[in-house]
C-alpha cells in the first residue's frame, strides 16, 4: 500500500503568510495577495530601495571627512569600539549589496 502526499496548498499559502509578514500587512491582505500581487511586489520593492538608500546614507555618513573645525569629543574606548563596529557592519553590507548587484545586474 502507498501513500499519496499532497499538502493542499500548504507551501504556497505558507510563502504567501511569511510575505504578507514581511510587508507589515494584516491577515486580511492575504488573499489579495494571492489575487493580484503586482502592488505588493511593487510596495516590497520600494521598501527594498528604501533600505538600500539607508544603509547608502549611513555608509557615507560613518565615512566622511571630518572639517578642521570641528570640536573635539571625549569618548569611552567601548563605545569607540561599538562605533567602528556598526561602521564595520555597515561597511560589509554595504559591500555585499554592491557585489549581489555586479553579479545579477538588471535585465532591461
């Protein structure tokens, strides 16, 4: 005797759930999603550059050239350290966006 498995739909109704949660949207949007995604994908991709600009933003500000002006501030060598650290994981992803681009670059 055999089995024949079949989830009903359970793996596609799952991905839909996860990104449903992914876009900060409640239960109810979930089967317009499954009707029309276009404007959610299109809402996930304005957040995905919203990030990107972000993370751009952060990366140029960790890395710009302090002024002869500007005053001198007295800092713990731990919080030194947490600072070179955010700007170190800034750095590194930052660095990774820019890889995953080079190597899918867009199809026009």
């Amino acid at each position: 005797m055999s089995v024949i498995e079949h989830d009903f739909g359970l793996k596609q109704r799952e991905s839909e759930r996860r990104f449903r949660k992914l876009l900060s949207l409640d239960a109810l949007h979930e089967a317009n999603v499954r009707a029309n995604p276009v404007p959610y994908l299109e809402r996930a991709s304005e957040r995905i550059y919203q990030l990107e600009k972000a993370l751009f933003d952060a990366l140029q500000a960790a890395t710009l050239q302090a002024d002869d002006s500007a005053d001198t501030i007295t800092v713990s060598k731990a919080d030194y350290q947490r600072l070179l650290n955010c700007r170190a994981i800034v750095a590194a992803a930052f660095d990774g966006l820019v890889s995953d681009d080079n190597e899918n670059p867009a199809q026009d």
